[in-house]
C-alpha cells in the first residue's frame, strides 16, 4: 500500500461505504433491463449517443455558429481519416499497439458522427475497411491491457454508429472479431483466467492489472468494457451480461484515485484519459439505463473537472509527475464533465479554447466529437469566472492561484505535495510552475521515456533536481523518501494576494523540519518561495532547483535575472 497520508482509502469502513453508495445491478437485472430499454439491441445509435442527440447536433449546426465550426473540425478530420491506410496490427515497441487501438477509436468516432452528419457513404467504406482489418489481428494484445480499450471502444463505435448502413454480412464478421479479440479475453480476465501474455515475444504478464488496480489502467479498459457489453449485448446476452457487471464494479477502484477532492495524482495526461473512459461509461450507460448506477456519486468524482482546470493555463498545463505539458486550455473532456455535472465553467473553458475566446494569442486546437455530443449554447465565456481563484485539493495537495482565469498574461502558479511513490510518480514533492506575462517562467520537464532501461534512480526527469524543488546531501538513490507524504498545512487568500505551506519534513532523511511556502503578492503580480529547513547534519549540501525556458543572467551568488 502506498502513503497517502491521512487519507485512507482502502479501510474497512470504506468498504462498508462503497456498499451503501453504489448501485450494484445482478446481471439478470442488467440483461432484462437493458432488452427493455432498446426493443431488444434494436435500438441504434445507443453508445455515447442516441438517434435523437445527432439529430439535435445537426439542427443547432444551421443556426449555431459554434457547433458549425465544431462539426466542420471534426468532418475535416474524417475526411483525411478516409485516405489514411487502415489500420494493421504492429507493436510501437516491445509492449504496446495502444497507438494503433487509439488511431481505431477515433477514426470510428470521427467517421461515425461525420456519416451521422451527412450520411455520405465514404465514412461507412473507411470503417468498415478499418474493422474488417481486425481479421489479420492475431489479438489485441491484452498483455498490455489498456490497449483492448481503446479497441473495444473502437469496435463499439463503429459497430453501433454504422448499424444501419452495414449489411449482415458485415455486421456478422464484426461481431465475430469483437468477441474473438476482445469480449471473450477481457470477461475471463475478470475471472484471472485471461491469458494476457503479450509483447513480441510473449514474455510480459499483467494478469489482473484492470480489476482493482487504482490506475488509469482500470479506467482505460473499463471504458471499452463497458461500451462493448452494451453494443453486443442482443447478440452475446450471457457473456455480454457478465462483462458488463464486472466492469461496473471494477469501476468502483478508478474513483478511489479522485478521492477525496477530484485531483489524480498520477498527473494531467492520464486525468485526460481517466475523464475520457469515465465519459465513455457514464453516457453509455445513461443511453442505456438512465443511470451511472451511482459511480458518479463517490467523493471527487464530481470536483475532478474544476480540481483539473486548476492545474492550467492559457500558456500550458502543470505536468507535475510522469507527464507532458498540454497547450489545451481546458481539453475535450472537460466538455461532458460541464454538461454531466452542470458546470458551465468546464463548458466556457473548452469553448474559448476552441475560440481563442480569451485571446487570439491562446494555442490552436480542433474540435472532438465530444464538444458536439456535450454542447449546451447558453454556456457564455464570462462563466469560467465561477472558478475560484485559489484551488487546493486533498490527495496530490494541490495549490494553484490564478490572477484571472480570462487574462493571457496573469499570473499562474501550480504546486502539489501528497504521496512519493505511486505508479508514475516523480521524486517531485514541492515542485511548482509559474506563469506571468504570457511566459511560462518555471516549467516542468515532460515525462521520461517508457522504454528507457535506466533505474528511475538513474534518471534525471525522475529525480528531484529534475523538478523545481530541493536536494539535501543528494546521492545515487532518489532523495525524497520513498512511501512518504507531504501535506498542504496552510492556505489563506486575500485581496492582494495568497499564500500555501508545504511539510516536506518526512520526505528528507537530513532534514527534521522543512516547509516550503509559496506567497502571490502585489495583487496576484509576484510570487516569493520561502523554504525554511532544520538540518540534523553538519556541513549539509543543499541545492534549489529551478528550470526555465527563459535566458538567464547570473548577477551574483544569490542573484539569477530571467
């Protein structure tokens, strides 16, 4: 078990909640309910999206200007999906076909809704050229499970969007691969009977990493689980049933990572792919049932789309930990969080950074099915202004000011504590970003390479000096403690300005005291970073470290001018 300080989530009484909260339907339950509520799998569209929601989306797009532009982005794409080579089954390196799983997803996602917009035949020739390509797929490589997400969200798209305009023949042979290549591996998987060996050459074995695993993984495969037990439910009922009953209660462990204040602390990148699969569950089974079966009701799951727009930016996100910076403002997913949670700040976020609605010098960024699916026109851009301005979270101990969530060039500060060591965790606690004046003056390395062969010890985006904190006494080993914790132990905000304290005391064996405080003064126009520490070591070597993009000039001893 790793530290996550005073936050227990695994205890006893925790189960005892989980219990009470959820919503745990029999299978038998699940079967009958959804023949009920489809005519007996009769009923398509009805993954994500039913007939009605296209055809909401196809009548707002000739009067609304936005979801014109939303709509032409993502039929632009789509149409160069259409002269892009089919897919084929190829390892990116000696573990992994996610990218291929992924270029499947959304190519079906995107011809899909393009043929829901136009019923143009050539979006049903690319899917089906991609699908029936499966037929050359010795597997989907579950040896690396998150990757049979990404497929299985794949086939139930192109399967359920396209009903209508495959034949039987067609139909038939897809049905067939989606239960050779993915239903049948990931329902025994369930059971720790999948044989889920994979790699070029068969040597890795990750038997049981989706069922309780409090990662991204299990978010990542649940979310094609659950698309692919309801998009060949009618045509598998028993082993459909079963698979999509474990995938409900497999969900359970993701949301254990967004307690208690909706942070993930593995980092930016993967809270992307977590709100992505939590979409693609939530509104599937919403389509289906009318009901998330309570999973949205667990503590952090309704906060993690404002705790997330609080690690960003107009000038870039807060990659803290294993992660690469995004230049997207607010990303797609913060398009369903707004619309499911009534958060109209996540809706005004994501439209402006598709609009450059704050100011033209904002990134550019194209349009996702999902900002037409999760699209409300009252949404106006002044609402981001609800965020408040000073965001902490429990759990990655979050602190984040922004002068103005609408002003290119206002001050930005990212910070976060919590636990050391967790899957893609960095030695980083205390680390921060700074943004002013349309500069990202402290910024984050991006996440170190997967396949590297070096100890983490060994690598220095991993290390502390790799991040913006501090060494003491620094050897061959990772300098921050492992299985340690660092809480925000204060926060206040006033009108000029705001302030957090960090104790890193346990995290540093040379240390018996140490805060690091981080100060936004001169009405949030300056940022001053005091560290104060107690050594319990004489003649101890300490170091500050800062990176930046920006030239610097040494002045002295003390004084470095960006």
């Amino acid at each position: 078990r790793i530290n996550t300080g005073y936050i227990d989530r695994l205890s006893s009484l925790q189960y005892i909640y989980d219990y009470l909260l959820f919503d745990r339907p029999s299978k038998g339950a699940l079967l009958t309910n959804f023949n009920a509520a489809t005519d007996n799998g009769a009923q398509h569209p009805r993954i994500l999206a039913s007939a009605a929601d296209f055809e909401r989306i196809r009548n707002l797009r000739e009067t609304d200007s936005y979801m014109q532009k939303v709509t032409s982005d993502i039929i632009r794409t789509a149409d160069s999906d259409c002269k892009a080579t089919p897919i084929r089954f190829e390892y990116q390196d000696d573990l992994r076909t996610t990218t291929v799983g992924d270029r499947l997803r959304d190519r079906m996602m995107r011809c899909g809704f393009a043929y829901q917009m136009t019923g143009d035949k050539k979006y049903v020739d690319c899917a089906w050229a991609n699908l029936n390509a499966l037929d050359n797929f010795p597997d989907i490589n579950p040896g690396h499970p998150i990757d049979t997400g990404s497929y299985g969200m794949g086939i139930a798209i192109g399967y359920d969007w396209f009903y209508d305009a495959f034949n039987e023949e067609q139909r038939a042979n897809i049905r067939e691969n989606a239960m050779r290549l993915h239903i049948t591996v990931i329902s025994e998987g369930f059971y720790g009977r999948s044989p889920v060996r994979g790699g070029p050459d068969g040597n890795i074995n990750v038997i049981g990493y989706y069922n309780k695993w409090i990662s991204n993984y299990n978010a990542w495969v649940n979310g094609g689980s659950v698309a692919m037990a309801l998009a060949f439910m009618e045509d598998y009922p028993e082993v459909c049933s079963d698979m999509l009953w474990h995938s409900i209660r497999s969900w359970e462990y993701t949301f254990k990572n967004l307690y208690p204040d909706g942070s993930w602390v593995e980092s930016t990148n993967y809270w992307m792919i977590v709100a992505r699969s939590i979409a693609y569950a939530f509104s599937t089974l919403q389509e289906v049932y009318g009901t998330d079966f309570n999973l949205s009701c667990f503590p952090g799951t309704r906060e993690t789309g404002p705790a997330n727009l609080a690690l960003r930016s107009m000038i870039a996100s807060y990659n803290y930990h294993d992660c690469g910076s995004e230049s997207s403002y607010a990303n797609f997913p913060m398009a369903f969080l707004g619309q499911y949670f009534n958060q109209p700040e996540l809706l005004a976020a994501r439209k402006a950074t598709l609009t450059k609605g704050y100011d033209s010098r904002m990134p550019n960024n194209s349009a996702d099915v999902f900002d037409a699916l999760f699209y409300e026109p009252d949404v106006t851009l002044d609402q981001i202004k609800t965020m408040p301005r000073v965001y902490t979270t429990r759990g990655l101990e979050l602190f984040s000011v922004h002068e103005d969530y609408t002003k290119f060039d206002g001050l930005f500060l990212g910070a976060h504590g919590g636990p050391v060591s967790f899957y893609h965790s960095h030695n980083d606690n205390g680390d921060f970003v700074f943004d002013l004046n349309g500069v990202r003056w402290a910024t984050a390395l991006p996440a170190e390479d997967y396949n590297s062969s070096l100890s983490a010890s060994a690598k220095y985006r991993v290390r502390p000096e790799g991040h913006n904190t501090i060494t003491i006494n620094n050897g061959n080993t990772l300098n921050q403690l492992s299985n340690t914790y660092a809480p925000l132990i204060a926060c206040e905000e006033g009108e000029g300005g705001a302030f957090g304290v960090y104790d890193l005391s346990d995290s540093y064996a040379d240390a018996d005291k140490f805060l690091r405080g981080f100060y936004v003064g001169d009405n949030y126009r300056s940022l001053t970073i005091r560290d104060e520490i107690d050594l319990n070591k004489d003649n101890s070597e300490i170091y500050w470290f800062m990176h930046t993009q920006a030239a610097a000039q040494v002045i002295d001893d003390n004084t470095v001018i960006l």
